[in-house]
C-alpha cells in the first residue's frame, strides 16, 4: 500500500471520528435548554443588533448543520434546529453565524480575502481533476504527448493548490467567529456557567472539521506534486 492510501484512511478515520463527535455534541446540547430562553432565531437577531448590524435578516432553512452567513444578500441562514429551538447548541451555531456577519461588516481581512478566492476556487473545484486526470493520460500515451501532458497536469496541480490555500485561509475565519461568538454569549448573559463551556466544547468540535479539511487538502496537494515532480525526471 502506498504512503498515499495510508495517509488518505487516516484522514479519513479522523475526518469520521470528529464528524460524529460533533454530531454528538450538537444532540447533547440540543436537548439543554437556555435559561434564558431565547431560541436560536432570537439570539441571532439580538447578536446582530449589539454589534449593530440592522441589514442582515437571519431566516431558516432546511438541512442539518447546514447553517452558514451569506454575505451575497447579507442572510444569516440557520437549520430547522437551531432556528426555532431553545438551547445551547442552537445559541453557539446561532451566535457563530452572526459572528461571520461581524467580520463582514467589519471587512476583517481573512473573510475578505476568502472571499476573493471562492469564484477561483469554484472555477478550480469543477476543473482540477478533470486536468490531472487528462495530463496523466497524455503523459502515459506516448512521448510525443508528454509536454501538453505537462502543461496541463501543472495547470490542474496550479488550481488544487488554489482550494489548499482556500481551506486553510478558512480556518482563522472560522476560529474568529467562534471567538467572537463566545465573548458575545457570555458578555450578554445568553449562556451562563455550564451553558458557557458546553456551548464552547460544539464549536470547538466543529471547527476541528476544518482542520482536518485543510490537513487532508494539504497531503493531497504534496501527493500531486510529487507526482508530477516524478513525471519530470
């Protein structure tokens, strides 16, 4: 078995592992209740109102942990449970969304920059393993090939790189929201004591799915350089 394979299961195990941790998480403290009361929707509305944002609508959606800020039509978009319901992990997803929606009206430099990046990175996501592939084929059919093979498989190696830098620039925008997020909650009195730290360990946990994203991009990305590095010679 190559290094490859060996490194790709155990991104895969851990990747697996911290997924169903956070699903966990997020269950457990779906089921604590706020003493405060509020649902998720409302701790949205008064996270954004605190830090004075009045042109961001917070609306719900379908979908599980398919929460997420949209700063195309300025929406914070929050799950069947988190909307509507009254606890702990409906408070740390609610405020972490609003969170992002701080850094946008604050123009915090890495969401800025990520943003710049996503039309690249989209445009590289449907086209990069379709070059690779393709600059591997042409490389393997004959000599006469091996430089349009090149050319192509650098291309395709170019734009991965390109969804690398993304996954990792993504990360201190996610731990900045969480932060803020905490700070917030625990500043407005929306969650208190327990509810702080248990609040705190689901973010924790759901960052550390990005973490895990952008190792595992990395490893690839050296995977394909190698490879084309061992091509050249």
């Amino acid at each position: 078995m190559s290094i490859y394979w060996i490194i790709f299961i155990v991104f895969m195990v851990i990747s697996t592992v911290i997924s169903r941790t956070l699903t966990s998480r997020f269950e457990k403290y779906s089921k604590e209740p706020l003493r405060s009361g509020l649902t998720g929707k409302e701790v949205a509305e008064k996270m954004l109102r605190d830090n004075g944002i009045y042109d961001v609508t917070v609306v719900s959606i379908k979908g599980f942990l398919s929460d997420h800020y949209d700063p195309r039509n300025k929406t914070v978009n929050l799950s069947d449970a988190v909307y509507s319901h009254n606890s702990v992990a409906a408070a740390a997803v609610a405020a972490h969304e609003c969170g992002h929606a701080a850094q946008h009206a604050t123009a915090y430099n890495w969401l800025t920059f990520r943003s710049v990046l996503v039309p690249v990175v989209q445009f590289g996501s449907r086209w990069a393993q379709w070059l690779l592939l393709g600059g591997l084929i042409l490389l393997g059919i004959s000599k006469a090939f091996s430089s349009a093979g090149m050319v192509i498989l650098l291309i395709g190696v170019g734009l991965f790189a390109l969804s690398t830098l993304f996954a990792f620039v993504t990360l201190p925008v996610e731990y900045n929201a969480s932060a803020r997020a905490l700070v917030w909650l625990e500043s407005a009195g929306i969650t208190q004591g327990t509810e702080q730290e248990h609040a705190k360990n689901a973010l924790k946990w759901a960052a550390r799915t990005y973490v895990v994203a952008a190792l595992s991009s990395l490893a690839t990305l050296l995977y394909y350089i190698a490879l084309l590095l061992g091509r050249r010679d």
